[in-house]
C-alpha cells in the first residue's frame, strides 16, 4: 500500500531526499506498476548512500577536530 500522496507530493519529497533524476524515474514506474517493494528496495538503496555520504563527513570532522586539538594543546 502506498501513502496517500499525489504524484507531485512523491516527487517532491523524492527530490528534497536528493535523489536523481533516475532513480525518481525508477520509483515512479515502479510505483505505477504497484511494486512497493522495489520503491522500498530504491528508498532504502538512497539511504544508506545518504548514511555513507553523513560518515565520510563525520570522518572529515574528526581529522580536523584532531588538528585543531594538537594546534590548541601545542599553544600552552
């Protein structure tokens, strides 16, 4: 079963999600066509990339953070 969302609502929220063109594409057949699960198989596929993207950026914070530590304990 579907939300009850119209097909612009769908979309919208597809593209504030960050998803491409393709993949907007891909859920849209799929949900005219009924597969709830291959629209869960893509939502989830978007989310553990999002998920990749946050702990890379993590990583990155933590690098700095680190130097930014050694530059503030080499100052006293």
């Amino acid at each position: 079963m579907f939300p009850p969302m119209t097909e612009n609502e769908i979309r919208q929220n597809l593209i504030d999600a960050g998803c491409d063109d393709r993949l907007i594409q891909s859920y849209m057949t799929a949900m005219k066509a009924n597969d709830c699960h291959k629209c869960l198989r893509l939502l989830e596929r978007r989310r553990c990339a999002l998920l990749d993207e946050i702990h890379a950026a993590e990583k990155r914070l933590s690098c700095l953070d680190y130097l930014r530590y050694q530059l503030r304990k080499s100052q006293h």
